[in-house]
C-alpha cells in the first residue's frame, strides 16, 4: 500500500494497472519531488501528488512487502532483484531496466 500522508493511509495510491495473480512481473515506482509514478511491465498507471516525499519521512525500519504500521497484512508476494536508484528514472530508463531481463 502507499498512500499520500505521512501520518494516514487516507488516500490510498490505485494503479489504473493491476499486477496479476501467479505471474512476474516488472514493478517499478518513481519519486521526483512531490510527483509519484508506478509502472507496471513498463507501462504507466499512475501518477500522483504525494503530501510527503519520502525522502522526507524520517523511520528507523524500511521494508519491502511489509508495513511500518500493525494491522496491517505483509505482501503475498515473492520479490527478485530490487533494484534501488540514486535518482528517478524516465519511463524509457524503466522500460530498459525492463528489457534487461528478457
């Protein structure tokens, strides 16, 4: 889940894109500013504003797949190959990234 608060998933961020049941897929999210972009295999399903970028947003724990807060679930998911950058990516620079690995 992300959500555009700091403090509240009021709000909760939707793809326009779906990942789908039993299938690998390329996920990728970027962050310039206050601007969020998610990219699903390469295509774009969201962009939004978010209230707190997360460079922002000062925690002692940061996980993939699971929530900083109780209550909520960890991702049914398996994850290979995270990749971190320094800097946002363009959809063409994900879209390589993508192509990388076929």
């Amino acid at each position: 889940m992300m959500t555009n608060s700091a403090t509240s998933n009021n709000g909760n961020l939707q793809s326009s894109l779906q990942l789908q049941i039993n299938k690998w897929q390329h996920l990728a999210v970027t962050v310039t500013g206050t601007q969020l972009k998610i990219y699903i295999d390469g295509k774009l399903g969201l962009t939004s504003t978010v209230i707190a970028s997360p460079m922002g947003i000062m925690r002692t724990n940061n996980y993939i797949g699971k929530s900083n807060w109780g209550g909520n679930g960890n991702a049914d998911a398996e994850f290979d190959d995270l990749k971190i950058f320094n800097r946002s990516l363009t959809q063409s620079e994900v879209n390589m990234v993508l192509n990388s690995y076929y």
